[in-house]
C-alpha cells in the first residue's frame, strides 16, 4: 500500500465520501488529452476521398474476390463462346400504296391508327412468317434448328441456357391456338429457334426497319435475312389479294340483292303514278305553290286597304253631325266643288251682313240674297253627303274584295293540301327508287374496281438493302466484353464493398465511437497476441505503439477530473471477449507508473481474471470480504508495479448480483476511497448481466470498453442506455483490438508505422 495505512473494517463509518468529477457525455465535453497516439485533437473531420478508399482498403479481398469472379467469368465466356454473326436486311413499310388506278382498294389499311407500325413488327416476328421463311429455305433440319443439335458445352451456352430457362420461369405459355394444327413439336421448337435469333428493330423517325438474323453461320444468316424479308412481302401480298376476292364475292351477292330491290322500288312507284296521275306532279306542285302565295300576298293588301278604308269610314261618320270638324275631313277639303260653294256662300253672307245695314229683312235684295245661301247651302250640303256615301261606297268595296280573295285562298289552300297528301307518297316512293339506284350504282362501280385491284399486285413493302454475308462476328466483341468485363467486375467490387461497409454496423474507429455512441474518444489500443500464460501487460514489456496508446489512453483519463482524492472508475464493455479486464489492467498499471496510488478491483464475480493476469492466488477477494470471511486488509495485496494493489474476486458466489447491490459493497468502497488516488473496478458486461450497472451507479465514472470490429453500434447503445438509466457518469471510450497490420492503411489517420521511430527514442 501506498502509505501502509491498514485497512480495518470498523473505519468505515470515518472514511470520507468519494468525490464525483464532473465528467460528461461527449456532445457537451470535447477531448482534453494532448498530442499522441490515439488522442482526439482535430475532432470531427468531414468524409474525404481517402475515407473511401480506407473502405476499399479494409475490404480488399472482398473486392478482390468479386472483382475477379467477374472478370474471369467473362474472360472465359469471351474464349468459349460460338462465334455468331449477325446479317440485316432494310425494308421500307409505306403506308400508302402508289394509286396506279384511280379508285382506291376495296379493303383499305387504317391510314390513321398509331398502331399500324406495331402491327407490321409483330408481323414480321409471327410464328406463321418463321414457318413459312423455313418451309422456303428447308432449314427444318438445319443444326441450328433441329432438335438434334451438336452438344458442344461452353460456357457461353450454358449463360444462354440458363438465361433462357428462368426467363421462361416468368413468361406465360403462348396458347395452343397461336400454332398451326398440323405443326409438330419439332417444328415448333425450330420455330422458337428461329424467332430467338431474329431482331425486328425500327429506325426511329422514318419507315425504315431493318430485321436482323443471328446465326453461327455467317452466309445462313445473310439468307435467312433476305428470305423472311421475302416472305413478309409475298405474305402481305397475299392478304391484299385475299381480302380483294373476299371483297368482291361480298359485293356480287349484295349486287345481285341490291338489283332486286331497285326493279321492286321503280315498278312501285309507276303504279303510283297511275294510280294518283302523278305524271306532272312536281309542275303541278310548282304552280300550286306559286298561287297559293300570290293570294297570300293579295288578301295581306286586300286586308290593308279594307281597313284603312274602314278606319276613313268609321271617321267620317263620327264627324257627321258636327259641321265644322266635317268640313276638315281630308276627302271634303280636297273637294273643289265643295271649297267652291263655301266661297260662293261666304261671298253670299258677306253681302248680306252689308246689306242688312241698310236694308231691312223683308227688302227684296234682302229675300234675293237669303234665298241664294240656301240655294248654296242646299249644294254643299247635298256635295258633302256625296262625299260621305262614296268614303262608305269605298269601304264596303274593299271589305267584300277581301273576303272574296280570303275564300279564294282557302281554297288553294285545300287544293295544295290535297296535292301534298299524294306528294308525300309519291316522294317517298321515289326517295326509295333513287337510294335503291345510287347504292346499286354504287355497289356495280365498286365490283368493277375491286376485280380490277385483286389483279394488281403492288406492294407497300419494298427491300430498301439487302442482307449481305457479314465478314466479323458480332459476338463475341472480345476487345469490347474484356473492357466491360473489366468495368462491371469492377462496378461489381466496389458496390460489394460498399454494400458490406454499409451493412456492417460493428464500431470500428474513434469516430464512431463519437458519432453513434455520443461518447468521448480516450484512446485506441492494438491488438495483441497472449504468449501461452503471460498477458500483455505494460509492465511485463509490450511493443512500443501499445505502451503509447496506453500513455495517451491514462492521459485522457487524468485530464477527465482535475479533483484530488479518491476517484473511482468502472472498466465495462457491452458483451465479452472485448478485452475489458486487460484493459482495467493496463490502466491500472500506467496509472501506478504515473505515481498515482491505484487499487485494482476485480468486481468480475462470475468469470474473474485479475488473479490469473498479476499471478495471485484466488482467495482472499472481494467476495470474500463483503460475506465477512476474510478481513480487507488480508484481501488487498500489493503487485510488483509499485502504487499498484489489487483486490481479486475471490470465492465465485452464488449470487453475485445481491452482493454488489449491499450496503456492505458500497460501504467498501467509500473507506477504500479514503486511502487510494484511483480505484479501478473490472466489471461483467453490461449485456451479459446487471453487476455493471449496480457498480456503476456508485463509481464516480465510466470508461466504456469497445472491441474494434466486434461489437455493433446498437447493442453498445443498448447497453449505455441501461447504464445512464442507472445515473452512471461517462468517462469515455476506449477502442480497443484494433488490427493495426491487417488494416493498416484503414487505420492510417490515427497510426502510421513511422510513428514507432519515436516510440522506440521514447521507451
């Protein structure tokens, strides 16, 4: 012990506390260590090109393996595969035929419909063009298409074949109503042949095709190619001539029946004629029309003229009586003799108001002249009654001019009525006999052209180039397959590569000790192989890059709490085999060598080591001390490190659990702390079982043990979980079996092999 203080049981209830540093997660507090291995200056850096290629680097043989396996493959598929050769012939498919005559066909292709392009694509890869281009050429027992093919075995046919046979895993059977009935299962499988060598491919933008042969021979291929093309254009030839004849047998008997009803039509039309005396029917109707309107136009006048009449009548007699207002009537002022005998009257009565100046009533002058205005007062009124009667003569003439033409037009009416009842027959009847006409006239015109059309053989088609014998192969391109061979083996390594990095969840480097576990970066420490019964100690002489990450690993822990007195901290891991106990060793250890009093604490219960690792004997220990069996100072020991003392685990207990979770343990604790600087307390894994986490909650910080490509990202967050669950205060991460000569170039950034230079000068 670091002063030879005795540890006695009844000095508990006198130690001291154990002071908490404050000691945070990573996201609130940034690495304080100094230069070294391992340690955490620069921080988070963005992702670099190089970062990729450490990915590469890592999966090497992954990459490699895939890389090769493809190239390979292709490499002796390029060498093994049947040369084939691939001939094309150009056809050109118009639309429009070239009108020769001036009519047009009897069955008409759809000038319009997108689809007719498509059409003529499927027809020249029908099965019935297969046929009848092998049934021409007599290839039905050609090697090519024979069932009994040579069985040359490359792996170039074994690529096709297994292409093919999961290609049909997914395509649906064609029916049995697309083959011929008389097609054999021969033929039918040279059909197949054929149709999987040929490529119908449109030119875009024009009407231009150009069908395509494959063949392992290179003159088959350029015959093939001219004879479908060929056989496309006799074929349509023969759908043209077809649908002529069937066109013109259609329109003979609808000629035939159409004659029938024409004679049916003409004949029933005569007879109506005769019938009604409809010779002049339509002149009749003509003239009838014609009378029947200018009547119409006569009574409108008529009626115009009676009525103003009527209304100079009407007016005249309400103006009888009145003498003054009647001599203002239009008739009467525009009436000389009236206006005349008003003169002489008023000349009359001027003469007599003179005269009745001087002379009295019964003066002959005065007689004379008083029997003169009568006279002419007699004429005026006589002329002004004439006027009357002539307004009224007028009126009465008008008035039975119009009912004499009302009746007449009645009667026209009548008469077009009676006309238009034998029209309407009649127009039926001969609407009947002209359709009749007009559609055998038609029909007769249409037989003659189509007769004409089925002995015009002219295609739409034309072979624009024809297939030449190919002088190269066109697979297999081996300049072209090496290069895309090389390219997807490549494509193929680094996706492999990638997809496995991605895939892979396991911690690996500092940064994600940071990134994903929010925790501080303390240290990364090689990987180091155990020499039969000796453990990698850095007091029993590791190479020099462990001995500085374990340096830079204990500054990181000092720096963590700058308080003096007993600070405690429980090494833990998520799972085993991470190496947590040589870790709490060698810390242990490089603290000691600091000159820091450290006590070493085997809290492991269940699978203890730290006897095994400093050569003690396994009793007395800690469960030992907390059942009472043995006193504390018997179970301390001392190690060959000086400032190093270690407390072993003992006896394995039953319940290990219950022992850590007494008050008796936490009690230990708070006197052990009195009397050392650092205590470390090797804990199981927090995955495994609880112990962790009830030691946690007393230690004053956590160093979180991660084996480097062991464990995944979220069992270690499960278990940091369980331990902030239990308010355990984290120090920090440590990396640790890191394959620094496995993985050399991946772990570059934090160690590079130059670095040892120093290490040796150092040590």
């Amino acid at each position: 012990m670091a002063d030879n203080v005795p540890l006695d049981p009844t000095s508990i209830d006198q130690a001291p506390p154990l002071r908490a540093p404050e000691v945070g997660n990573s996201s609130v507090r940034q690495d304080s260590s100094g230069y070294g291995y391992g340690s955490n200056v620069l921080g988070e850096q963005e992702v670099h090109l190089l970062d990729y290629v450490r990915v590469l680097y890592k999966r090497r043989w992954t990459a490699g393996t895939a890389f090769l396996t493809v190239f390979v493959a292709v490499t002796i598929y390029v060498f093994t595969a049947t040369p084939l050769y691939v001939s094309r012939a150009q056809i050109l498919i118009e639309k429009e035929n070239v009108n020769v005559v001036t009519f047009k066909e009897a069955v008409e292709q759809n000038q319009i419909t997108d689809d007719y392009y498509q059409t003529q694509y499927r027809l020249l890869q029908s099965r019935a063009l297969a046929r009848r281009t092998l049934d021409s050429l007599q290839l039905w027992n050609h090697p090519q298409f024979s069932p009994q093919r040579t069985n040359t075995i490359s792996v170039g046919a074994l690529l096709r074949a297994t292409v093919a046979t999961i290609g049909a895993w997914f395509t649906t059977p064609a029916p049995a109503e697309e083959s011929a009935a008389d097609e054999t299962k021969g033929q039918s499988a040279a059909i197949d042949r054929f149709l999987d060598a040929l490529t119908v491919s449109p030119i875009r933008n024009s009407r231009l095709v150009d069908v395509k042969f494959e063949s392992p021979d290179a003159a088959l291929s350029a015959h093939v190619a001219n004879a479908l093309a060929k056989a496309y254009i006799e074929q349509n030839l023969e759908f043209k001539f077809t649908s002529s004849k069937e066109a013109s047998d259609w329109l003979s008997e609808r000629l035939g029946e159409q004659r029938k009803q024409v004679e049916a039509s003409e004949q029933a039309l005569q007879q109506y004629r005769e019938q009604t005396d409809s010779v002049a029917l339509e002149d009749k109707q003509n003239i009838v029309v014609q009378k029947l309107a200018d009547l119409n136009t006569a009574v409108t006048r008529a009626k115009t003229e009676r009525l103003q009449k009527e209304a100079l009548y009407n007016q005249i007699v309400s103006l009888q009586d009145d003498r003054a207002a009647i001599e203002t009537f239009p008739a009467i002022l525009s009436n000389t003799f009236i206006q005349q005998q008003k003169g002489e009257l008023a000349e009359l009565q001027r003469q007599q108001a003179q005269l009745s100046h001087k002379l009295g009533p019964h003066h002959p002058d005065m007689v004379k002249l008083g029997l003169a205005i009568q006279t002419v007062d007699a004429k005026l009124q006589g002329e002004i009654a004439k006027v009357v009667q002539a307004t009224r003569n007028d009126y009465q003439a008008a008035l039975a001019q119009e009912q004499s033409l009302v009746k007449a037009l009645d009667q026209q009416k009548r008469d077009a009525l009676e006309l238009n009842r034998k029209g309407i027959g009649y127009s039926a009847l001969q609407r009947d006999a002209v359709s009749n006409r007009q559609i055998f006239d038609g029909l007769l015109q249409r037989t003659k052209e189509t007769g004409i059309s089925g002995d015009l053989k002219t295609s739409h088609i034309r072979v624009v180039d024809a297939a030449e014998k190919p002088r190269a192969p066109s697979s297999p391109n081996r300049r072209m397959d090496l290069v895309l061979g090389l390219i997807a083996g490549l494509a193929v390594a680094i996706g492999l590569s990638f997809f496995f990095e991605y895939i892979d969840n396991r911690i690996k480097s500092p940064e994600e000790i940071r990134g994903h576990l929010g925790l501080t970066h303390l240290g990364m420490l090689p990987m180091l192989q155990q020499k039969g019964d000796r453990y990698p100690l850095l007091s029993g002489g590791v190479p020099a890059n462990f001995s500085e990450a374990l340096r830079t690993f204990r500054t990181n822990v000092l720096f963590s709490s700058a308080e003096e007195g007993g600070r405690a901290l429980v090494v833990t891991s998520t799972a085993p085999r991470e190496g947590k106990s040589l870790v709490s060793s060698n810390l242990a250890i490089s603290l000691a060598q600091a000159g820091e009093r450290t006590l070493l604490i085997d809290a492991d219960l269940r699978k203890p080591k730290a006897h095994d690792i400093f050569g003690l004997s396994e009793e007395p220990g800690l469960s030992n001390v907390l059942v009472g069996d043995a006193p504390m100072s018997a179970a301390v020991r001392e190690t060959t490190v000086p400032g190093l003392s270690v407390l072993v685990a003992g006896r394995i207990p039953p319940n290990p659990s219950e022992l850590l979770g007494a008050s008796r343990f936490r009690e230990l604790m708070t006197t052990l702390g009195k009397h050392f600087d650092w205590i470390i307390v090797d804990t199981p894994p927090v995955m495994a079982v609880a112990d962790a986490t009830l030691v946690a909650h007393l230690a004053t910080g956590v160093v979180f043990v991660v084996g480097a490509e062991m464990t995944s990202r979220h069992a270690a967050k499960r278990a940091l979980y369980q331990l902030e669950h239990v308010h355990a205060k984290f120090v920090g991460g440590v990396l640790n079996k890191v394959d620094l000569h496995r993985n050399s170039y991946y772990y570059s950034q934090y160690y590079r092999r130059e670095y040892a230079q120093y290490y040796s000068k150092a040590s």
